[in-house]
C-alpha cells in the first residue's frame, strides 16, 4: 500500500508549527526522560505531513554511540506513519555511524511498548519510580495515564543497529 502521507527531515520552517501539535497531546512542549528535559520542537528529525497538516513527528539526539529517539507521534493510528517515521531514524543512526536506537516509554504506554517490539526493539532496562522526578521537572505529567494505569515507571527500549559496509 502507497502511503498517503510524506515524511520529510524537520526544517527551522517546521518549529514554530510543531508547537500546538505538541501541546495538544502532550500538554507542552517539552518532554522529560531519565531526569532530563527536551525540547522537541528544538531537536533534529522527521516530521510526517498530509494534505498541509502534521500527522506525525519523530525527534531525536545523537549521545556517544547511539540515537535517542526523544518522540514519536502520530496522530492517524494504524497507517504506518509511526513505523515510516521510525525507520527514517532508524537510517538515520545507521548513516551516522550509531550502534543502537533507544527510547524511553512510560509503564503505561502499551502501545509504544507493543509497537516498538513489533519492529525489533529489545526491552533493556526499567527506571523505577522515575516519573516521581521527572514531575519535579515536568509537573504537568499525570498521575494517571493509558487505560487508568497509574504513571510509575519508565521503559528504556533498544534497537541494535544494522552495520553498514
């Protein structure tokens, strides 16, 4: 099936626009992962476009060895856009050199979780109790997230990278 939909590297054009994508779901603009906060909006990736809107944004940040995937958002579920904008990073950290993509997901995300095992992603470690800190520095993060599951723990998924001749 052809997609619908164009996936293309974010411009400096792009930023301003990505902010009410953003906080419409996320409510901000900013993320926290393992105590750290991002600025999506601010970071190198792919954004996902149909019919002059924003249906999907991966974000990411080389550290040392690996490509962090930051976000992955796609607002039309089930069209592959998450998956096209996965394998766009994915070709990324391949082309830089990278050993592995990782991500971080919260514990009641079954989706991500489903969704990135789907696609070769190895479950490495679980941070417990590391929403409690990131509230400090994010305090909007529910208490509650998917499904009425209580917002704990974050899951640090990995893809070990294909090495290219």
């Amino acid at each position: 099936m052809t997609p619908t939909f164009e996936i293309r590297p974010l411009t400096d054009a792009d930023r301003e626009a990505l902010l009410p994508f953003l906080t419409s779901f996320w409510r901000s603009d900013r993320m926290v992962a393992r105590g750290r906060l991002y600025f999506p909006a601010q970071q190198e990736g792919f954004i996902a476009w149909k019919e002059g809107n924003i249906i999907g944004l991966a974000t990411c940040e080389q550290q040392g060895d690996g490509l962090e995937l930051t976000l992955l958002d796609s607002r039309e579920r089930n069209q592959g856009i998450g998956t096209h904008l996965l394998e766009h990073v994915v070709e990324k950290a391949s082309q830089l050199g990278c050993r592995r993509v990782w991500a971080i997901t919260t514990n009641d995300n079954i989706r991500a979780f489903r969704f990135y095992q789907k696609r070769g992603f190895d479950l490495v470690q679980i941070h417990r109790n590391a929403a409690a800190s990131n509230r400090i520095i994010k305090p909007e993060i529910p208490l509650t997230g998917q499904e009425g599951i209580p917002i704990r723990h974050e899951i640090e998924l990995e893809y070990l990278c294909p090495v290219l001749p």
